[in-house]
C-alpha cells in the first residue's frame, strides 16, 4: 500500500528542513509505513538507514531472503557467528552517514539496538521522530482513509452484532466472544473488546469477565480490530432493560461533550483546545472529576499514535490528521459512560468515519 517513493521524497524534505543527516528505523509502524513492509522483529539488530540521498539496510543474514522480495534497497546481512559491527559500518556508508552530526533514532527501536548506533556514531546527537516520520504519519492520505474507513465499517458491523446479542444472562466474555466473531467473519484481527457491564464500566479500561448482564445495566463496548494493516476504535453504548436512575441525563451530557470537541476542531486549532472544549461541557455539568483520561488518539497503523488530545498538547492540527473523539463520565459502583468516534480532519472540519448513531441501545427493544 505504500507509495515509498513518495514517502522517501517527502522524509528527504523533513530531513532537510530539520537539518538531520540521518533516519534510523527498527522494524516496526515507522518502517511499515515507509516501505509497506517491516522484516522479522527480534534481538538481532536490523536497522533502515535513509541518508540525505541514499538509503541502506543493516540486515541479519537470517532474515535476508525473507525481506528482499519486499524493497530493492541495498542490504548489509550479517551473521550470528561474525556479528553486526561490520556490516553497520558498511550500510552506514552506503547511506552516506559515515559523518552524521544529526540523527534521528526511531522512539520504539529496541534500546540496544539504538545504542549500538550511537556507539558507531560518537559524534552525532540524536532526536526522536516528532518532526519527521511522525510528522509525516499524522496526515493521512487517502489511501490510508480508505483503509481506515474500510476497518471502521467491519467495526460498526461487529458493534451491530454486540446490540443484537446483548441480554440478560450473557456474560461479558460471552458478548467479547460474539464481537471477535463478527470482526473475523469480514477477515479483521480483533485488537481489544472493551466490555464493561453496570460498575464495571466505571473502569475505563475494564477487561471483559465472568460477570453477567443483568437487567437495569448500561454496558459501555470499546471494540477496535486491524482490517487491511489499519485498526479501527468505537465505543457505544447499550443498556439492558430499563436505564439506571440518572443514566439518560449523564449521556447527554457526554454527547454534548462529543458535540463541542467535534465543533473545536479545525486545522490549526491547537489539539489542547479540543480537550479543553470536551471538558468544559462536562465540568460545566458537574461531573469533571469523573472525566479521568484524555479527549483523544492519533489512529493510523498504530491504534494509538500522535496526536494526542490532551489538556496540554500544543500540537496543531492539521488536514488529513485521524483521531479519537472520546469523553467519558465513570461513576464509581454506577455506571460508565463513553461515546467514542474516529475522525479525518478535514478543510472545513471532523469527518466521521463510523455510520452508526452515538444513541443508547437498549437491548430488546
């Protein structure tokens, strides 16, 4: 799926603006994005180089075969008997980064393998991906929407199911069961199945269990599963039979929440005021110490990445940037209340990518 030219093209111009003479990626969602392909992750050190004109592989000789198939950039294999050191000094001067001041080391590498790089590199200083491959990953091009939108329709279709078989007496696991079904009948790798029922959806990140749904219970359903490389996340909300006392006026509440963050956001508003303005409604309601985690994620190969919207996230938005709409309200012993939607930033603001309406589902009815 990725257009790697392109996205070398694009790095090149990150690096020069940044002044960075060298990228360093380990197997993982940076390289993914970059290439389309990551090799084989495991202790042995593997390493993209992408110099200011060329780029270059340190490769285990054990995964070599595996990976050539993918990229026709040059490799550096090395074996388990000779080690790495030679062929790291190699690829580096492929790269034309023998003499590299500036590096940029990939913030989820393992930490041997970054060290061994900075070692071979006495005289560079180093910094993270912010300003480059993250930057460039926040903006979504259209191919990716259309992978993300495909995964957000398999996700509404395996909330669907969840509604259909919710009743009294299914426990939690049981309804997770019936979700991770749903997402592998349309050839989705479930991720997570939130599924808390009555207190336990005051647990932000409750995992489903033995519990069993019992009438007069609101039952908060975070579900999310990779489609076609790219993950989906939803959260509804359902309720058994008769809602809790106070539970309708609580939901409008965080749907109002849902409202303002949505009218908040537009490209170059800061990510903060996005959080500030789901945050109001709710503290304004009086429940704002019951909002206990952040307004939203990034979401893109990864299920959370930048941006984040966040009480202090200065990060401006920008177009093409796909991320989590989230406030929740959790009263302890209670009830949760969570509405969550995933949105492309758009010119004129949010496009939602889910079609399901954010309405109680009253089970039965």
């Amino acid at each position: 799926m990725a257009d790697t030219a392109k996205r070398l093209a694009a790095l090149r111009e990150r690096m020069r603006q940044t002044g960075t003479d060298l990228v360093a990626l380990g197997p993982g969602s940076h390289m993914q994005w970059l290439l389309g392909f990551h090799p084989h992750p495991d202790e042995r050190p593997c390493l993209l180089f992408v110099g200011p004109q060329r780029e270059a592989f340190l490769m285990p000789a054990l995964n070599a075969e595996g990976s050539r198939g993918a990229t026709d950039i040059p490799f550096h294999p090395w074996s388990d008997a000779e080690g790495p050191q030679a062929a790291l000094a190699a690829a580096l001067a492929d790269a034309g980064a023998t003499d590299a001041r500036r590096v940029v080391l990939d913030e989820t590498m393992r930490a041997d393998f970054a060290l061994t790089l900075l070692e071979a590199l006495p005289q560079a200083g180093h910094a993270f991906t912010d300003a480059t491959v993250g930057a460039l990953r926040m903006r979504k091009d259209e191919t990716e929407f259309a992978a993300l939108k495909a995964s957000a329709t398999a996700a509404d279709r395996a909330m669907q199911r969840a509604f259909s078989a919710l009743r009294p007496g299914l426990s939690e696991t049981e309804l997770a069961a019936e979700i991770r079904a749903a997402f592998a009948e349309q050839g989705a790798a479930p991720l997570f199945t939130i599924v808390g029922g009555g207190g336990n959806g005051a647990f932000p990140h409750h995992q489903a269990g033995e519990r069993r749904f019992e009438e007069g219970d609101a039952v908060v359903i975070d579900i999310g599963a990779r489609k076609g490389g790219y993950p989906s996340d939803i959260t509804r909300m359902a309720v058994v039979g008769r809602p809790p006392e106070g539970y309708r006026d609580v939901h409008a509440v965080v749907e109002r929440a849902v409202q303002a963050a949505l009218a908040a956001a537009r490209p170059g508003v800061p990510a903060k005021a996005v959080d500030a303005a789901a945050r109001g409604v709710i503290a304004e309601a009086g429940y704002g110490d019951y909002f206990v985690h952040r307004t939203g994620h990034g979401l893109g190969i990864d299920g959370h990445e930048p941006p984040y919207l966040t009480s202090t996230s200065e990060t401006e938005l920008e177009e093409g940037m796909v991320f989590s709409i989230e406030p929740g309200i959790y009263l302890p012993g209670r009830f949760g209340i969570r509405l969550e939607e995933i949105v492309i930033l758009r010119a004129d603001g949010p496009e939602i990518f889910s079609d399901l309406p954010r309405d109680l589902h009253v089970a039965g009815a």
